[in-house]
C-alpha cells in the first residue's frame, strides 16, 4: 500500500505510522476547512497497533484540486467519508471535534469499522448555545478583531489568524503558546468553513448509536469549546463504550496531557485484540 492514496471521489489517506498490528486507524479532523496536520501530534503520541492514516476530505485542508473528487466536492460531504472507511480492512475511525460529529451524521459507516474514537466530539448541535455563553463570558479581543478581518475578505489567511486568535479558548493555560504555534502551521480552507456553517453545523444531530461496536470517548475536563457533560446521558453508555475524561485537557487534550490520551487508546487497542481473538 502506497504511503498516500486517494479513494474513487477524492478522500485523501496519508500514512503517518506503522506499528505491528492489523489496525488501520483513520484520523479526521475537526474545524472543519483544518487540514489532518492538526491531528499530527495526536498520531505520534498514542502507540496503537497497525497503521495511522491522516485523512481529508475532497476540498478540506490541503486536499484540493483532488484526483476523482467531483465538481463540486462538499455535495458529498460528510457521506464521503465512508469511502476512507472502505479502502482499508479492520478501520478503526477517530475524529476530532466536528470530525467526530461528520462520523455520527453518517450511519452507512458503521458496517465498515471495527472501532471508533470520538475525541472534544458531541452527539448533537447542543454544544454551540454552551460556545456562544462561553465566549460572553471569556472575551479574546483579538479574536474578534481577526473575526472582522475575515468578514470583509476571508482567505485562508485570515481564517488561520482567527484561530490563532483562539488559542486561549483552545488550550489550556500552560498549553496556549504550543497551540499558537500549531494552528499557524495549518492549512485551512474557507469553503469546507463555509460549507459546514451552512449544511451542517447549527442543525447536526447524531444518526446512529454503535449498539455493540468498541468506541471511546475523550474529552478534556477543561474543554471550552465543546463541553463534554452530553456524553453522561445513559444512552450513551453500554459495556462496548469507554469514557475517558482527561485531566487538565483542553479541546487538543493530548497537549496537554499526551500521557494520559495515550493510555486512553492503549484501553481501546486492548478492546479490540479481545474482541478479534473471540471471532
């Protein structure tokens, strides 16, 4: 298998690590329009067996112009993303924030994953009325400059300065300088932005439960952009369900504490060599 590849319509895999193992663990990121890059320090922290793909969406990141996508590649979103689930066997699927939620939004991808992990993820729209109360009560001025900059002539430019401009609400206290730095490092796409804002993001609701398939659940304690209290609902617990609350994580836990999300999938992994042995 080449090192990067793209599915029939234009979904992006880039292999990131290879470990001994049968797992083809796909990482999709959050924003959405941030590339998979955002998820980089994530796949070098966790020691999962098998393979880490990074993956973007046609018309996400830096994944334009990609080879089969189709005219207009956000038609079909966030469907598409079954496609990376189908190019590999034993897929376990991770995503970030609305990454997680693209996940939930898509039902058909159940049959095709063998685990999944919802990380600073929600089950439902709920998340932004308790983001908009946050943000009254924890104003960055610089973040509403760089938001009216974008305003009058978004770029990708100027939609990186916003998030930069986001880093206190992103990261923890220790943490804001290391995630200065990483969000000015990434690629970001205005329409996939715009897209979401328009299709998806004010109106998602989670499609499907994995009534037996091994999930974990993380979520930072000090997470201020998508609370994590939603995921204590009992329809959200079960035997094949692991919660794992990280200490001191923000909305990029594994910054602050890569230890600690290091064992959460170190439980995970665990889970799923039981459950292959029993079939």
């Amino acid at each position: 298998m080449s090192e990067q590849f793209f599915t029939p319509s234009g979904v992006r895999l880039r292999l990131r690590t290879r470990r001994p193992g049968r797992f083809n663990w796909l990482m999709l990121p959050g924003g959405p329009g941030i590339g998979s890059e955002s998820l980089h320090e994530l796949a070098d922290t966790i020691e999962v067996p098998g393979s880490i793909w990074m993956v973007d969406l046609p018309g996400d990141g830096s994944n334009i112009d990609a080879p089969g996508a189709p005219a207009d590649p956000y038609a079909s979103w966030p469907r598409i993303l079954v496609e990376a689930a189908q190019a590999l066997p034993d897929t376990v699927y991770i995503g970030h924030s609305t990454g997680g939620m693209y996940l939930l939004a898509t039902a058909e991808v159940e049959a095709h994953l063998v685990g999944m992990v919802l990380i600073s993820s929600a089950p439902d729209a709920r998340w932004r009325g308790h983001f908009a109360e946050m943000t009254q009560r924890h104003p960055l001025a610089q973040f509403d400059a760089a938001s009216a900059i974008h305003a009058e002539a978004p770029t990708s430019a100027t939609i990186r300065d916003v998030a930069v401009a986001s880093a206190e609400w992103n990261f923890a206290a220790g943490s804001v300088e290391a995630g200065r730095e990483l969000l000015g490092r990434m690629p970001y796409n205005v329409p996939a932005v715009d897209w979401s804002d328009r299709n998806f993001d004010d109106i998602y609701s989670a499609a499907w439960w994995p009534a037996a398939l091994p999930t974990l659940i993380v979520g930072g304690s000090d997470d201020r952009i998508v609370r994590q209290d939603d995921w204590t609902e009992p329809r959200f617990q079960g035997p094949h369900i692991l919660h794992r609350i990280i200490d001191g994580g923000a909305h990029f836990p594994w910054i602050e504490a890569p230890q600690a999300v290091r064992a959460a999938f170190a439980d995970l992994a665990a889970r799923l060599e039981t459950d292959g042995a029993r079939t």
